[in-house]
C-alpha cells in the first residue's frame, strides 16, 4: 500500500527513535553548535547503520538526520557552505539503509525540518551572531525542503514545534514541496496542570547561557490551532516528558481530527521541582507507547533518550511488526 493508503487504512505505523544520540552512542562526530549534522559527511556508515538498526527493529519510517542541518545552523559550525551536501547525503543514506534492510516491505523516508539553531558553545543557548532575519530563516526553511523532495524523501516531518512565529515558516515551506507533512509539537507541562508550547528555559535551565533570554510562553492550544489552519497531514506530540505526552495529546484530539502521531523523550519530568528525575526503561516506554496507540494514536515512536531498544520494545508492546506493510 501507499503511506496515504496505509493512513486511510488505520494501520498502527511505527515511528524510529533517537537519531542523533545513537549516532553519538555509535562514535559518530557531534559538534557543539550543528550537534550531529556533520555525521552525515563524516560518519556515513554510523547514520546508516542508526537507520538499519530502527528498521531491523520494527520501523516503517525512518527519521534522515536533518534535525540541525538548516544553514544558519550549519554557519555556526562553519559547515554553511555544505549545507546542500549534508542535506542531500542525509537522505541518501536513510534511503541506503531502507534498500540493504527492507527490500520486502515498505519503509518511508522523512526528511527532518526544525527551528534549532545554532548553540553558543556548550549550552543549548542561541548564538546571536548566527541568528537569521526572518525571510532568511524562511529562505532557509524552503531549501532544505526542496533539498530533501527531490533528493527522494517521502515525508516531510516537523519537530519539535512550540510556537507560532518560526513554526509557521518552516511550515510554509514544507506545505509548498507537495509532500505530506507531518507536524510534531512539544510542549511543557506546568505544575497546574496547564500546557505550553515546549519551554527550553523550563525544561533545559541547566544548560543554559547565562544571559539566555526566555521567550515567550503560548499555550498549546494557541499553538495547535494557529498549525493545523494552515494545513498539514498528521499532527502529534513530540519530545515532550512522558508526563506531558499524554495530556497534550488529548488538547490535540480536541481540536484536530485527522491522523495522530506520538514520539516523546524518555525522561519523566516532575513539574512540581522543574527537572527530570529519571529515565523510562525500553519496557515501560513500551507500555506507554500502548496505552497512547490504544486511545487513538496511530503513528507512535520515541524521541530523546530512546534507542534501538526502546523501539523494539515498543513494537513488542504493540505486536505490530509488518502491520503497516
């Protein structure tokens, strides 16, 4: 079947997990301001093998290593001018791997789009010096879309989308290839039990400059419905705590009502202390996995903290290897 034939169908599709950790875990290169971008020129065979890996395990979509790999984020490495040749290689290699592992069922390509930017050297603070005006940013946006179409990516997958303002362009671009586009949203849960969109000054305030300046909070409400009336294929909600992950999927269900999708991180984040106290085990993060595709989600994997184990525990949980072939 085709992935809209998949969709319509109601099968149960299996997401990957972590990419740049397990390239990291693996040995590949990591840089302080592209994070694992560069792997894909200098470790080739590691993101490759990161893909095969997830599939082996059960994935029908494998995320390319394109998270950081805009060219202002890419300028703060110093990498801006390869930002065509690591976007491209990215897709050929989730493209690689799909052809060495599954050649007998269908597994699909995204090409990951975000609004990382470039870090100030060891923090997760933006480096001003590297911060586009704002048709730049959305220039950006549509030439690594374009890169990834026609490079041969199926899907284009938006993570980690907590606001309006940047969401929107990289929206747009994504909207413009005539790719299915798939929206993931984070978001913060706050110890009243409301939800925002993801707050990096809340939920990374360890590895912040000390002269980060917070944006400003939107709720996820305002955030979900300013997306979704700008189009899209499948929203969910990603990288977000386990503890978020559900309440802010069912503030999704109430205002979106096409296909669902859900990837979170693996850490159980308190909001009442404001920190993460540990992280899921791949059997619980397998049991959450279930409950959340029980109550209606369709497209489910992990984000940050997840590995190759996760997923397979996550499809042993759901006993869904093939279902989406």
């Amino acid at each position: 079947m085709s992935l809209n034939q998949t969709i319509s169908s109601g099968a149960t599709i299996v997401l990957d997990g972590a990419t740049g950790t397990e390239i990291e875990r693996l040995g590949g290169r990591m840089n302080d301001a592209a994070w694992c971008a560069e792997a894909n020129l200098t470790h080739p065979d590691i993101v490759r093998t990161v893909h095969e890996e997830y599939i082996r395990a059960g994935a029908d979509v494998i995320t390319a290593n394109t998270f950081a790999t805009c060219r202002h984020v890419l300028a703060g490495a110093g990498l801006d001018q390869q930002t065509e040749a690591i976007n491209q290689r990215a897709i050929e290699l989730a493209c690689e791997a799909r052809v060495n592992v599954a050649p007998g069922r269908p597994v699909w390509v995204a090409g990951s789009m975000s609004n990382m930017v470039a870090w100030i050297e060891g923090t997760v603070s933006p480096d001003p010096r590297y911060q586009p005006s704002r048709d730049e940013e959305a220039a950006n946006y549509r030439e690594v879309a374009t890169i990834f179409a026609e490079a041969g990516a199926d899907i284009l997958l938006l993570e980690m989308m907590s606001d309006i303002d940047h969401a929107s362009l990289c929206l747009e671009a994504a909207l413009a290839t005539g790719l299915p586009v798939w929206v993931g949203i984070s978001c913060s849960l706050l110890p009243d039990g409301s939800l925002i969109g993801w707050d990096i000054s809340r939920e990374e305030h360890s590895r912040l400059a000390d002269d980060h300046k917070p944006r400003t909070r939107l709720p996820l409400t305002e955030i979900i419905a300013g997306l979704t009336a700008m189009g899209g294929d499948v929203y969910g909600v990603m990288h977000s705590s386990m503890e978020a992950t559900g309440p802010g999927l069912k503030v999704l269900r109430e205002l979106w009502d096409g296909p669902i999708m859900a990837y979170p991180e693996t850490l159980l984040f308190d909001p009442a202390i404001d920190r993460s106290t540990e992280t899921a085990t791949p059997e619980e993060f397998g049991i959450a996995c279930r409950g959340w595709v029980d109550s209606g989600v369709q497209i489910i994997g992990g984000c940050c903290g997840t590995s190759i184990d996760h997923i397979r525990a996550m499809v042993a949980a759901l006993g869904v290897i093939g279902e989406a072939a």
